[in-house]
C-alpha cells in the first residue's frame, strides 16, 4: 500500500518533537547556566560529546584526538578547534598521556557525566510512564516497529555513505 506523504511528514515530525519535548522538559531539572550550555551545542559538538561517551567505555582515561577524529570522520584540526570549545564550555577535559607527553587523552568532565546521565534517567521515567500506560501487545508493536525504522535509517545511511 502507498503511503501518503502527509503521513510520512506526521511521522518524522511526531518523533522529532517527542525527542524536543522530552530534551526540553529534561532541562528544566537544571540550573540556567546548564541549561543555556546544553542549548548552545550545536549538533556536531552533541555527536562529539556522544562519540566520547561511546569511546570512552572503552577507554576510561581517555581517547585521542584521532581516534575521535576517526570516528566522527573528521580532519584533527576540525576535531581539534572543537574539542577545544567544548573543553572551554568544561563538558569535555584533555589530560595529558603518561606515555607521550606530546599526546592528550580527551574524555567527558564529571559535569557532562552527571548532566548525561540524569538526561538519561529522565527519559527512561518519562519512557517507562507512557509504556506502562499501553497494553503489552501495543508496547512490543511499539518497540518492533521503531527497531525496523531505526535499522531503515542506518541501512539508509551506511548506502549513502557507500556511494
């Protein structure tokens, strides 16, 4: 069946103002000064914050400017200059590497972790409280239905890179 593409607009703009309402209601748990922070991010220096976050699991003290450059597909002084404006709004920090001293390892503050991961609390309750409202049968719909859009895009995505 054709889907209408007013359908697919209510779509995409349902999910990106369930993501907007629930980032803005997250920030009203915050002080002025982080929240003003958090709105100022643009979205390339919120793939950064999420790339270290990622590649900090594995590296606890610290991941190195190319391995961040790698991962966000960007040039070391791109990754640099915005390391370095993250690092003055105090989300991200650079240590210096035990083992070269020429090197620095970056990573979140506690600020960004704490901020992170209250973010992350809040979305789970707010989550939880919509799917408790839902029969059993709706919430595995829900969820089986938002995994195969989810596997779309990427799928999509990694395509369009390819090419």
């Amino acid at each position: 069946m054709k889907v209408q593409p007013d359908i697919a607009l209510q779509t995409w703009q349902l999910l990106f103002g369930i993501v907007d309402d629930m980032r803005e209601h997250a920030l009203t748990r915050h002080s002025r000064k982080e929240v003003a922070t958090f709105q100022e991010l643009t979205i390339s220096q919120q793939h950064m914050i999420k790339a270290v976050i990622h590649l900090t699991i594995d590296a606890p003290e610290g991941v190195t400017l190319k391995a961040l450059a790698d991962r966000l597909q960007l040039s070391s002084g791109a990754t640099s200059a915005m390391v370095e404006v993250l690092v003055r709004k105090r989300l991200l920090e650079r240590t210096p590497c035990p083992l070269d001293r020429r090197a620095v390892r970056i990573r979140t503050t506690d600020t960004c972790r704490r901020l992170v991961a209250e973010g992350c609390r809040y979305f789970t309750e707010r989550t939880v409280a919509f799917l408790e409202a839902l029969p059993e049968t709706e919430r595995s719909s829900l969820l089986e239905v938002l995994k195969e859009f989810h596997r779309s895009i990427s799928t999509h995505q990694l395509e369009t890179e390819i090419r």
